[in-house]
C-alpha cells in the first residue's frame, strides 16, 4: 500500500524564518507551501515539511540526506553559500569533511539554523 504513495520528510525548527532562508536561499529547495503550520519544500520530489515546534531535542544522527554525483563540487557550493561541514572524532575526514566508507562511499555532514544533523553522500557504485 504504502509502496506507491509519495514519502514526506519532517524536519522541526524552532525559528521558521531562518530555516524558511536555509532550505530555500541556501539549499536551494523550492518552497511550495508557507503556513504557519510548515514551510513545505519540494527536494526532488519529496516534499520536506520545515515544522516549527516550541522546544526542539536535536537527533544525535542524520535526518536527512542528499546523494549528490560530486561531492567536492557539491561541498564547495554549499560552503560559498555559507554552510560549515563537521568533522567528527575518531573518524578520517578529508580536507572537505568527506569520510569515506571501507567500500568506498563517500559522506559528508553539516548543520541547519537548529543543529539538525544533515549529510551529502555519494556511493561507490554511481
């Protein structure tokens, strides 16, 4: 059933405004519905709803994720654009903030306005 209906992503923010300007002028979503309920989003066909909440417990993983075919091109544009990419102890990250998996996938993190974690990643098999 759930097979062949559309997937909607969920993001909270307690500031609707600066994450209204992250998903749209930095990220580049196209914002297709602006309620004060959500700020919606279109990432390729998946709707992202940009939910304001009151108080906001930031996941300690990744709540959403981009392939990309070229992660250095990728993560040079978004850093032109102002976004900071992590570097996690413990784990080999390039100059970019690219790890690379023992398989060879690539995957590279950064932050929202709210903390939440985000990620670029790029498989070994593309």
């Amino acid at each position: 059933m759930l097979n062949t209906a559309d997937l909607v992503a969920f993001v909270a923010t307690t500031d609707i405004a600066k994450a209204r300007a992250f998903y749209a002028d930095v990220l580049g979503l196209r914002l297709t519905e602006d309620t004060p309920f959500a700020c919606v989003f279109d990432a390729n066909g998946t709707s992202v709803r940009v939910t304001p909440v009151h108080e906001l417990n930031v996941a300690p993983y990744t709540v959403l994720g981009w392939e990309v075919t070229d992660m250095a091109a990728s993560i040079r544009d978004l850093v032109s654009r102002g976004v900071v990419f992590q570097n996690f102890d413990g784990m080999e990250q390039d100059e970019l903030g690219i790890w690379t998996t023992p398989g060879g996938d690539q995957v590279a993190w950064f932050k929202d306005p709210d903390g939440n974690l985000l990620s670029l990643s790029r498989h070994a098999s593309q």
